[in-house]
C-alpha cells in the first residue's frame, strides 16, 4: 500500500481577521505530483506556505511522510522550493547557488562538490557552473532554482507559480523537463499555478480551489469529464450549463424540461425518474447545431465568431444563450432558426443543488 507523503488535516488558516482555508483536507502519495489550481485568492500559495512553514495554521495538522511537522519551523522540514521569481544569489554563481542549501546543511566540501556536479549535469548546466545569474536565460535560471531545490534531496518539493515569468514556448518546455525531472527524482511534489492546461500536463491528479476550500481532487482526465460540480464544470470549460427536469422517460431515452417550457430528448442513462432535476453540462463543441425539430431546443443564431477551423455561435434560446460550435465550410447566419442538441458522450450531469 502506498504511503503518504503529505497529510493535511482540518486546515483553517487566517490572515488576520480574514479566514483564508476552511477546513482543507488533502493527501499526497509519495512520488505524487499534485497541483493547486485556481483563480488569485483561492488559497493556494497560503496552503504552500503552511507546508513550508512561513505561516501556522489556526487549527488542524500538518504531517509529512507520517511526522506531525505543524509547530516546526522551515528549515527543520527540509522542504525544497522553487519560486515563482527563482531567488537565486545574484552574488553567487551557478555552483554555488546550487551548493547552497547542502553548505548551510553543513555537508563536507567534497560531497557536495560531487552533488552539486551530479545535478547540474542533470539539468543540462555542467557547462554554466561558474557563470551568475544575470549571465543566465529565463529557462536556464528556472533550472538552476530546480537544481538547488533537488540537490538536498528534499522529501517534498514545492513549485509556486514556477513558470509565470516565462514566454509560451519555454513554459511548454519547461513544464515537461520539471515533470522528468521530477519522476526522475522519485520526488513527491506540489505544485502551484492558474493555468488550467499547465497543470493537466504535469501532474497526477489536480486540486481545484475556491474559496479556501479544495473543490475536488482527481486525476486530470476524471476533472475534465466528470466535473462534481457547476463550479468544476465551469472552471474546466463547460461553458452552458443548462437546469433541467425529466418529465419522461424510456430506457436511456429521456425526455427532459428546461426554462421556458422547453423540452428536449436525450439519452442519458445517468439522470433519474421523472421528476428527477439535475444541470446537463456542455462544452461548445458537445453542442449539435441543426434543423429545428421536436427532440431539440429551439434557438435563433446571435453572434458568430472565427476560430480558424470552425465558428462559434452564441445562440438565443427559451432556456438562455448557448455556446457551440459549428461546422467551418457551413457558416450560419445572425438570426437564422436552429433546433440544439446535446451530445451524450461529451455532456456532464451535474446535482441541481450544487448549481
């Protein structure tokens, strides 16, 4: 059975009067990579700051590879960090920005020679090893901070926002290298940033934040298609989420009400009996644009707008505006009349009460 790396128990956290975590849950296996994803203020820089024990919870405990670590200070948990903006020794070079946490771990000049060579031909820098760095790229100082967080063999390693201060191209490959390097290392790691595809890439599972709570914590696939909530669905792109009642059904063959008297055909096995009321998520591409008819929601075609291989069309409807896609070689013009289906195997049903 695999063990723990992290435990985080009932966190309440609070910045002065202001509660910043509400009762935060959440464990990570060693070897784990599991991001924190978010908007600003959700609370996931306070939840990395806690682990590395900058600040102290209200209440709860902290425990890494089973020690309660919650009244220890940071450097007796032996916590590797990369920064969103590196902190390197401007003063220092390369070598010894690197060698730093093993000098003021008191390891002997030889052996940390030999680690800090060993890593720095790891991240591809044996060749900068005297250099400072102002003389360094954005990419090249970023493995440098990775470097330097690795090398004291750290039981956790923590990212916060470590790409934000990159052009497109480099997070691209940045991101892969600090997952090799990562798995490489065998490292459990927690790593934070807004970016929804940055953190599907890397990680093994991902924990969506709101409000200082974890909304829901699974693999990047399940996130993606089986959001727990509108919140979730939201978040991970289903832009039309539309509430929903099923007044018959037959089989997988549903026949559901939306606002305004609409109604609508489905075939979803996952919404319940007639009377059963649930949210149907979709994504502007699980959306079917076509003739009107009986089994689909009418609407009336509003904007348009170009993406290259297709269109997108807000669409006005009896049970509110809906996003989809349509066809590139077929465009549809503003007020032309449509019938909108929902295409089962890329829609979401989601609780009503926790829309």
């Amino acid at each position: 059975m695999q063990s723990n790396a992290v435990s985080l128990n009932d966190i309440v956290a609070h910045y002065g009067n202001s509660q910043v975590l509400h009762g935060l849950n959440m464990s990570v296996a060693d070897g784990e990579l599991v991001s924190l994803l978010g908007s600003s203020g959700c609370g996931k820089t306070t939840t990395l700051r806690l682990l590395a024990g900058f600040i102290r919870p209200s209440s709860g405990s902290i425990a890494l590879s089973g020690r309660d670590v919650t009244g220890l200070p940071p450097y007796r948990r032996g916590i590797g960090i990369v920064f969103q903006n590196y902190a390197l020794f401007p003063h220092l070079t390369v070598a010894q920005n690197v060698g730093f946490g093993l000098k003021q771990r008191q390891v002997a000049e030889p052996e940390r020679g030999k680690r800090v060579a060993a890593m720095l031909e790891r991240v591809g820098l044996s060749s900068f090893a005297d250099r400072y760095p102002s003389a360094l790229s954005g990419g090249q100082r970023q493995r440098v901070a990775l470097a330097r967080a690795l090398v004291i063999d750290p039981p956790l390693l923590m990212l916060d926002e470590p790409l934000s201060n990159l052009d497109a191209k480099l997070r691209v490959d940045m991101r892969s290298e600090i997952r090799e390097l990562q798995r490489a290392n065998k490292r459990t790691a927690i790593y934070v940033t807004h970016d929804q595809e940055e953190a599907f890439s890397i990680s093994d599972r991902v924990a969506i934040m709101d409000a200082g709570r974890i909304v829901q914590l699974d693999a990047p696939e399940t996130l993606f298609t089986r959001p727990v909530n509108a919140f979730v669905a939201r978040f991970v792109g289903f832009e039309n989420l539309v509430p929903m009642i099923v007044v018959e059904r037959d089989g997988d063959r549903v026949i559901c009400e939306a606002a305004g008297g609409v109604r609508t055909t489905l075939s979803l096995a996952a919404t319940g009996p007639v009377g059963d009321r649930f949210v149907i998520g979709a994504r502007p591409e699980g959306l079917a644009i076509g003739a009107p008819s009986n089994s689909t929601i009418p609407g009336t075609i509003g904007v348009r707008t170009y993406l290259g291989r297709t269109y997108q069309y807000r669409i006005d409807t009896p049970a509110g505006p809906l996003v989809a896609n349509g066809p590139f070689s077929q465009p549809l013009q503003q007020g032309e009349a449509v019938g909108i289906g929902f295409l089962a195997d890329q829609c979401c049903i989601l609780p009503m009460e926790n829309n």
